[in-house]
C-alpha cells in the first residue's frame, strides 16, 4: 500500500494518472512496489488517450496517481458498459457479480409489471 496525496492505494483500485509525456490515463492498480523513494503502481491501462498503451500494464510513480472515488453503479446501461469492462479485462469473478446484479434487477422490473 501507498499513501498518495493522504489516500491509500490498493492493488484493484481504480486510479487516472497523467503519462510523463501528458497523456490521460484510466486504468486499475496491478500491484505496488517499493523500487524508488516516491513507489511505482503498475497500472493495467483501459484506458488512454494514447491507443497503443491500452491493455498494457506500465509503472507510473504514485505521485501522479490520483484513486477514482468507488460509485455505485444504479442503472442497467451503467452495469452493461462494466460487463463490457470485466470481458475486456478478463475478470470473471467481477462479471458474475455484475450479471447477477443485472439478472435482479431485471427480476424486479418483471415483477412490477
């Protein structure tokens, strides 16, 4: 774990960094090591305003890591794009849980018919 600008930072957590070159990079936290002073994240980047890093895992120092804030996730639209994040990241277990909150809440919209 990094303290980073008095938050934590996790390997899972979702993160935007900007790239030494100025490119907007989203992404999640691959892991943490303490190889410099500052700490580098390997960031899996999903991501980027530029094409080619998109997929890859790259080390960016924590101190341009700033954690995205976690959001609750309350539509069906918003729950498709994340089942399209999970398939392109390859997290099953985070897919199950997201099509089992789809499959519910489609239940509940059947049920009030």
């Amino acid at each position: 774990m990094f303290s980073n600008n008095n938050t934590i930072l996790k390997t899972g957590d979702w993160i935007k960094a900007e790239s030494r070159d100025g490119e907007l990079i989203i992404g999640y936290v691959e892991s943490l090591s303490p190889d410099t002073l500052e700490g580098v994240v390997k960031v899996t980047v999903v991501t980027s305003d530029l094409n080619q890093t998109i997929g890859k895992t790259i080390p960016i120092l924590s101190k341009q890591v700033k954690k995205l804030p976690v959001s609750n996730v309350t539509n069906k639209a918003q729950i498709e794009f994340l089942l399209d994040l999970a398939l392109s990241t390859g997290d099953k277990e985070w897919f199950l849980v997201l099509s089992s909150e789809l499959n519910a809440m489609k239940q509940l919209v059947n049920g009030v018919h």
